[in-house]
C-alpha cells in the first residue's frame, strides 16, 4: 500500500463537561478559636480574589460564635468531620 493512498486516523473533538458536572474548588484552613481572626483575613482575601472558591474554616476546638467579624466562609467545628482520632488533632491546636 502507498503512503498518500492511506487516510489519516479521525481525530475526537473533546466534549466539554456540562456546568453540572464541572468540579467547584474548595479552600479551608484549620485554626483554633485563638487564631481565627488570621483564619478570616485568609478567607476575606480568597473571597476577593476568588470569589468563586468555596471557602471553609475548620475550628478545632469548641464551636462558638464570632459575632462582628466577618469570616468570610462557611465555620465547621471538627468533631463534625466524622474523622477518626480527632482527638488527637485537636490536642494539638
């Protein structure tokens, strides 16, 4: 067979994935209640820069409230992240 009589291999478009399906970014950091106003400058940076990040902070002690600051992201205490040991985190922040 000759070189020119051969066809060239069909090349696949690739399909963009619907919005649906499109993965969403997430950042968190981990602070304890003594430090969670450095945990809110962090998110309230994020937020301005990328405001389409999810934003998470983690508290690794006792859940509280933070009234008049603004967090900037969803707080999760993490006895609520159902990871074993926890515990042992915990002690450490």
């Amino acid at each position: 067979m000759k070189a020119s009589s051969r066809r060239a291999p069909r090349q696949r478009k690739a399909t963009p994935l619907p919005p649906a399906t499109t993965p969403k970014r997430a950042v968190f950091t981990i602070v304890s209640a003594n430090y969670i106003a450095y945990g809110a400058t962090l998110m309230q940076s994020l937020r301005a820069e990328q405001p389409d990040l999810a934003r998470f902070i983690i508290l690794a002690d006792t859940p509280r409230r933070f009234t008049g600051l603004d967090l900037a992201a969803e707080i999760i205490p993490c006895a609520e992240l159902g990871i074993p040991h926890i515990a042992n985190m915990r002690f450490w922040y």
